[in-house]
C-alpha cells in the first residue's frame, strides 16, 4: 500500500506537561486534540478503493492477533485454581464468615468488604475468560464456594446488566 502516514506523539493524560520541546509540531498534547482533529476533518478527501483495502487488511491482522496475549500461556478455566485470593498477601483465603460484610485473611490479617472482593474476582474472570458467559454459577465456583450464590448475584447486579433468558440468564 502506498499512502501517505503522518505520525505524532499525543499526550492525554489532563495534568501532563511538558517543558522546553524544539521541535513541537509532531506532539500532541490534550488542548490541542480539538484543533488537530477539525484541521484533519478540513483536509479529508473521498475514501478510495485502497483505503477500503488497507482498512479490511487491518482488521483481519487485528482479529488474528492478541498482542495483549503475547508470553501468556495456554490455560483453561477447568486448569485453573479456583477461591478467593487476598489482596494482601494474594494467598487463597480458606473460608469466610457467613453472615459477616467483611473477610479477614487469617494470613495477614487483611481485611476486605466482601462485596468488593467479589467484584474484583468478576473483573479477574472477565479477563482471563472474556468469551465465557457471566452468570452467577460460574462466578460462585470460580470463587471456591466461598460466597453464596446470593451475594454473587447482588454484586453482580450492582455493576452487570441482566440479560434474562430464564435459566441460561447472564450478565453484561
């Protein structure tokens, strides 16, 4: 493909600053997006057949590859050990009070609300198995058995939109 790239170096973060640049026509910062983006939208031309091509090429190399995945090995929800791990000392906690909002690892004495840990135990399995459907089975025997079913479902009703379809009913 033969198409002209322009490159730049854009900072967005709303407290960056940077001091003493020469040459400053290839930064971005974040007060300048705006202007950048309307001086670009002033200079469009029709989309050609080879810009339809590049952007069908991009998007089978993007679907083929995980670069996010690169160095992680192979691994399998049925692999993987499945409980509650501490914030503190990320060891297994081996059980939790039952009618209690807090859980204490008997380790390191961290204490966590037990609403939060489940939270942060849905993020974990949303990312290890982002294919796999949400549903308040899966997340209690990925927590061990831990917590009851009740809590995962409040928790995840919190922070999920439930898609109800009876007993295949899942979370987004």
């Amino acid at each position: 493909m033969d198409l002209p790239i322009k490159s730049f170096v854009a900072f967005v973060h709303p407290e960056f600053m940077l001091y003493d640049v020469e040459n400053i026509q290839k930064i971005l910062l974040r007060a300048t997006l705006p202007k950048h983006f309307r001086k670009l939208t002033g200079q469009l031309e029709p989309l050609s057949e080879k810009h339809f091509l590049l952007a069908k090429t991009l998007c089978e190399l993007s679907a083929q590859t995980k670069p996010y995945l690169n160095g992680i090995p192979d691994y399998t929800y049925e692999e993987c050990k499945k409980g509650i791990i501490c914030l503190g000392c990320e060891q297994f906690i081996p059980e939790i009070e039952l009618n209690s909002k807090f859980c204490t690892c008997k380790a390191c004495d961290h204490k966590e609300r037990i609403s939060t840990l489940i939270s942060r135990h849905v993020l974990e399995f949303k990312y290890l198995f982002p294919d796999k459907k949400l549903t308040v089975p899966v997340i209690y025997d990925w927590c061990g058995g831990l917590c009851s079913e009740k809590r995962i479902r409040s928790a995840l009703q919190k922070e999920y939109v439930l898609i109800d379809i009876g007993r295949a009913s899942y979370y987004v």
